[in-house]
C-alpha cells in the first residue's frame, strides 16, 4: 500500500494567520476555516492523504484521513 501523503494545518507565528504544508507545497491564509478547507480540497484531490489540523500552541486538534483505509486485521 503506498505511503499516505500528509498535509498539515498548522498556525504561522511570525507573519499571522495559517500555513498548509503538504505534498511539497505551501498556502498561507488568514482565517483557519479558509486553510482547514483547502487542506480538505487537496487531501480528496490526493486520493491517498492525511490531513492534520492543529491548534494554536501546535497540539492536534483532529486528523482526517481520504483515500482508502487500510483494512482491519483479524483480533
């Protein structure tokens, strides 16, 4: 199974505002909702990614994943 691409939303401290880094890229945005929905746009786009949201002091806030899942193994 290939590797998940992983995009993460994380805040820009020095210049305000929010940072999406993934796939070998960069967006910045002003308003988190703006960058956490660009985020989502890329990781359906992906077809096989990761989508980390932060908070402010970095911690995570949630983790979507798009693509297919790897299946459960047996207990």
């Amino acid at each position: 199974m290939p590797k998940r691409t992983r995009i993460d939303v994380t805040p820009d401290k020095r210049a305000g505002g929010w940072v999406v880094k993934g796939g070998g890229e960069e967006h910045r945005f002003d308003r988190k909702a703006d960058a956490v929905q660009s985020a989502a746009a890329a990781g359906r786009q992906l077809g096989n990614a990761q989508v980390v949201i932060r908070t402010m002091d970095g911690k995570i806030q949630s983790e979507r994943t798009y693509g297919n899942d790897p299946r459960r193994s047996k207990g």
